[in-house]
C-alpha cells in the first residue's frame, strides 16, 4: 500500500481532500490509497481552481514513484487538465510537439532526444506515453550539457537565493558527492543546479494555459519551494509541490512540500561507499 499525506489547509489543497475532511474537523491521518489511485484527484477540487504547476519530485531509484507519475498523468490527462508535461529527464528544446497520439515510443524517444542510459526509458516511458497518446505535449526542460561549462563560470546564479538558502544548495553539493568535492568545486555545482531549475521553471511558464495545469516531473531536490523550481516561476503562479518519499524518514521540510506521496522503504544502500570506489579509479 502506499499513502497521500496531507499537509496544507486551505484554497486548492483542501478542496483536494475534502471528502475526507467531512469526517471530522480534526487534522485527518494520512489517507491510505491503492496504487492504482495514488495520484492527485481533480473530481475533489470542488470549485477550487486547480495549479497552474504541478510538481512532481521522485527519488530516481524509486519505480514506485515513476509509477505514481505515469499515474497521475493518466488522471489529469483523462480530466483534459493537462497543459503540458514538463521533463528533467530530457533537455530543453525537445518536445513531442507535432507528433501524432498515435506516435510510436521510437519517434518519441527521438523528438525528445532520449537518453536512455541516464534515463533509463522503461522507467519514465510509460508515463511520457500515456501524455502523448492523450495528446498532451511532453517537453524536455533540462539543461543542455553543453552549456554546463559556461554555467559553472557564472557568478550571477550565486545571488539569486537568500543566503542560507544558497548554503543551503552548497550543502546539499557536498552532501550529495558524500564530501568529496573539493571546496572549490562546490558553487559551479550548485550554479549548475540552479540553472537547471531555471530551464526548467523556463520551459513549464512557457506552457501555462488559463484553466489548465502544467505537470513537471523532476528529482526531488529540484522541486522544493524555497531553494528550487518554485523559486523561478513568474510571480502570481500557483504552485503545488509533491514528494516521493520511500519510507518512513522526512526527505523535506514542511515549509518546501504541500504534499508527501509515500512509497516502501527501498534497501538500504551505501551510495558513498560506491561513490568512493568509482572515484579510486
């Protein structure tokens, strides 16, 4: 089984849970679902506008949450909520804009420029199909490779968050290379982060329609409100921000997620013990 948990009260949030909330007026537990309807419910909003954005934050070994993806996808899309689906996993200036619903998965894989060895298509085609097949545009919103050399040099990226957010980023460097990176390596890594998130952020407001939702599927790190995507919007943009989290531990602060999807727990690995080998040689 997996769970929904709610986490904000009022606008769209609430209407999105209200059903359950008749309940009682006390805070409701997490609602258990089925993986089948593990995915946001539009039939709930009851008169609440839903999000321009939507953000979809996975843990990348996580299939539970690509699965929750292709499953929300499949809901909105049935709903005609979709405006578009927003990929970190392919780059910005690909899209499936033009092609037919009725397009194979190899011209797909082709449009979007597929890489299928950092991305690996049996996990994340299933839900860039069930969009295109609904007709429902899939852009890739990454940055592009080749401009990370110049990114990493850029020092306008370093000012763009508060300072103990940025830290922050720098943190999250450090911690994420288990130490590794030398100092000095720190904040072109994190120039690069930020730039991502603004290409992204870029690429979902060029996709915003009246009435509909744009869908954007990134690690969970990207999505996070107070350090990631969200910081990139235009102003006056709704936002909801979801998490996949496998197990019981917290992946984020309350203040950066309105919603925490949670799946199994996954077998403990020692991510940096490999890390570490893989850099010996």
């Amino acid at each position: 089984m997996v769970q929904i948990k709610f986490i904000r009260n009022g606008g769209w949030l609430s209407g999105l849970l209200g059903m359950a909330l008749l309940a009682g007026c006390a805070s409701p537990p997490p609602t258990t679902v089925s993986p089948a309807n593990a995915e946001f419910d539009l039939s709930a909003t009851a008169g609440s506008k839903a999000p321009d954005v939507l953000l979809l934050g996975e843990q990348h070994d996580a299939a539970a949450h690509q699965q929750w993806q292709q499953a929300t996808v499949a809901r909105w899309a049935a709903q005609q909520q979709l405006a578009a689906v927003v990929l970190e996993m392919a780059d910005a200036g690909h899209s499936t804009q033009g092609l037919a619903p009725s397009a194979s998965e190899a011209q797909v894989q082709q449009a979007l420029a597929w890489n299928d060895k950092g991305w690996p298509w049996r996990h994340y085609g299933p839900a860039v199909m069930t969009a295109v097949q609904a007709g429902v545009p899939v852009l890739g919103g990454n940055l592009p490779r080749a401009q990370m050399r110049e990114v990493m040099q850029q020092t306008r990226w370093d000012s763009h968050l508060p300072a103990t957010a940025w830290q922050r980023q720098l943190d999250a460097i450090a911690d994420g290379h288990c130490g590794l990176l030398p100092a000095s390596q720190l904040a072109p890594m994190a120039r690069i982060q930020l730039a991502k998130d603004e290409s992204m952020a870029k690429t979902a407001a060029s996709q915003l329609q009246q009435g509909k939702t744009v869908l954007l599927i990134a690690g969970r790190g990207h999505v996070l409100r107070s350090i990631g995507i969200p910081t990139w919007l235009p102003a006056g943009t709704r936002s909801v921000v979801a998490i996949g989290q496998a197990g019981d531990q917290a992946q984020a602060d309350a203040t950066d997620r309105d919603w925490v999807h949670s799946t199994p727990a996954l077998p403990a690995q020692d991510h940096c013990a490999a890390l570490r080998e893989k850099w010996k040689k």
